[in-house]
C-alpha cells in the first residue's frame, strides 16, 4: 500500500502551543478501538548538517512516509504524526494524506516535549493506546509494530519492543498511562523516566528476529542505511493533499 492509496479519513488535528497542552487530561477510550501510532519526527538533524531527519530520502521520497506506511501497515489507526523542525518543508515535500499533523512549536527542547504534544493530541480520540515510534529507525517495520501492538490488552498496558534484551521502539502506552508519561517527559529523555518507574508493569516484547533499532544519528549511520540527505526531492504536492493537516 502506498500513500497515494490511502483512503482520506478526516481528522481533527491538534496545532499546540500552550503549556496545557503538553499534560494531557484523562481520555474518553474506547477499549476496542485500533492502537494509535504516534510518530515522533520534529528532530533537526544537528549531526547530519541540519537536515531535518524527516526529509531524509528514503527510495527518492522522505523517510517520513515510510515511517507513516510502517505504522499504518502495522495496523495503527489514527496515525498523529509529530512535525518541529522545517515542518513547513516538511508539509510541502511529503505525502502525509490521512494523518493528523500536529506542531510541536518547542521541538528544540528534545523528544520530551514533541511526546507532550502527540498525546495531548490523542485525547480528542477514542484510541485505548498509543504506539510510539521514531522517525529515524528505518530498520523497523510492520511486523515489529504489529507484534508490540498485539501486546494491548485494556488501557493500563505498558509494552516495548526488546532487541537482544534491551528496551526499544515501538513502545505501546496505554491511555490510561498518558498523564504520567507527559507529565514525566523532559528533554532527550522522553518516556525513559517513566518506564524506568514502572519497569514492573512494562511487558518487553523480542523483535530482534524481524527488525533493527538503529538510529540516524551521523552521517556514518546515513550511508551505513543507504539513505541520501533528501536535498533534491521533488514536493509531494503533485498528489491531492487531502488531509494532512491540522485544523486549529
């Protein structure tokens, strides 16, 4: 499936800027709807020149769309997807139709506050749990996001994926868990806090047999994926853009 295929599925966005937001309150879930995928992709990409990690070129198109098609072949649904740094370019270059973009105006303060905002996102929905996944880990696919997300059993699951007994992405929250992971969320940091206080509860899930972890960090991880810098891709507005962006 291709985005271009996707079926347009309206969406209420979230466009954050307050400090309310970035806590968000007890959600309305529905227990039986699909897992919502949360995609973190505001990061500058200091290390690689200041090329937004999302418009890495992944097969000639940004690495953000094969992020988005992971997530939705994995089954999440909807899928929020996190833009800070050139998220202008960022709208203007990839094809994001049926997503919820949401701003993350303090995306400089690292993966923290970006977690702030796609939850406080997910709030206005019924999702029961959110998948959360990296812009930057191509290596990870559908089956591992399929396999985290079968983890869910009621809003108070707690899962992660595990790569040869080390925690990683996708992690699966349950809504119930939102608050606390917002409130705790600093930094580069992200949920680490948090799932280090509640490391009773989290169910590690072995992916080490279907995906890879590694991040693009460096221009040594960039060739190491075979990912260009994305420089000379073309807009991906020569597609209807549908719904790929917020109201607000």
């Amino acid at each position: 499936m291709t985005p271009q295929s996707e079926p347009t599925r309206p969406r209420t966005g979230t466009r954050t800027g307050t400090g309310d937001d970035r806590n968000p309150p007890a959600t309305g879930a529905d227990r039986n709807a699909p897992v919502a995928g949360l995609l973190l992709a505001a990061g500058a990409g200091r290390r690689l020149g200041g090329h937004p990690k999302a418009l890495l070129d992944h097969g000639g198109r940004p690495l953000i769309e094969h992020a988005v098609r992971t997530l939705r072949e994995g089954g999440c649904d909807p899928v929020h997807v996190v833009l800070g740094a050139s998220a202008d370019t960022v709208r203007e270059r990839a094809r994001l139709t049926g997503c919820v973009l949401v701003d993350n105006p303090d995306w400089a303060q690292g993966m923290g506050s970006s977690l702030q905002r796609g939850l406080a996102s997910l709030t206005a929905t019924v999702s029961p749990a959110a998948l959360v996944a990296l812009v930057d880990q191509p290596g990870i696919g559908p089956e591992a996001v399929v396999r985290v997300a079968a983890a869910y059993a009621s809003p108070s699951t707690l899962a992660a994926a595990s790569y040869d007994g080390r925690r990683g992405h996708p992690v699966l929250f349950g809504a119930d868990h939102w608050s606390g992971v917002a409130a705790s969320a600093t930094g580069e940091q992200g949920a680490r806090a948090y799932l280090q206080r509640h490391a009773a509860q989290l169910r590690l899930i072995d992916c080490s047999d279907i995906a890879a972890p590694d991040d693009i960090d460096t221009p040594e991880d960039l060739k190491r994926a075979g990912l260009g810098l994305g420089t000379d891709m073309p807009s991906g507005r020569d597609t209807p853009p549908g719904t790929d962006t917020p109201s607000g």
